[in-house]
C-alpha cells in the first residue's frame, strides 16, 4: 500500500502545473533540437520519417525534466528522498 502511496505523490507533484509547464518547455526545446540533428536530412528531402523515433526525442527529455523537477521540489521542502523498496 505504501508503494501506491508514494507513486501518487510522485506522480501528483510530477504532473502539477509549475512542473508539468517547465518540464514541456525543455521537452520542446531539447526535442526539436534533437531531431533536427538527428533525423536534419529527412526533413530537408522529405524522405521516409520514422515518426516513433521523433515522439521519442520529445517525450525522454519531458520525462527527465518531470522527474528532476519533482526531485527538486522535495528537497527544497526538506523532504527525504523517496526510495521504493
């Protein structure tokens, strides 16, 4: 039941409106960054574009920036870290 209960909050704080807001900015930001460094040359020639390849380079960097701010966010309200056993 604990396990559930910290997932919540983790997901609670993760998803909340100052987070959630920043952690898309990056992820638009370092997304299409990313892909027009790696997948430059298909757009340019619209040859065959691996769609699963570009939502990937959005969704890791919003995750990343989620879980870090969320991090964040409780160690500056004194909170331990949250480790699930």
């Amino acid at each position: 039941m604990r396990v559930v209960l910290v997932w919540f909050t983790l997901f609670k704080r993760a998803f909340s409106m100052p987070i959630f807001i920043d952690s898309l900015k990056t992820a638009l930001f370092v997304g299409l960054l990313l892909n027009l460094i790696n997948h430059g040359n298909e757009f340019l020639h619209v040859s065959d574009i691996h769609w699963s390849s570009i939502l990937l380079n959005f969704i890791i960097p919003f995750c990343v920036s989620a879980y870090s701010g969320t991090r964040a966010a409780y160690r500056t309200c004194g909170l331990p870290p949250t480790r699930v056993k």
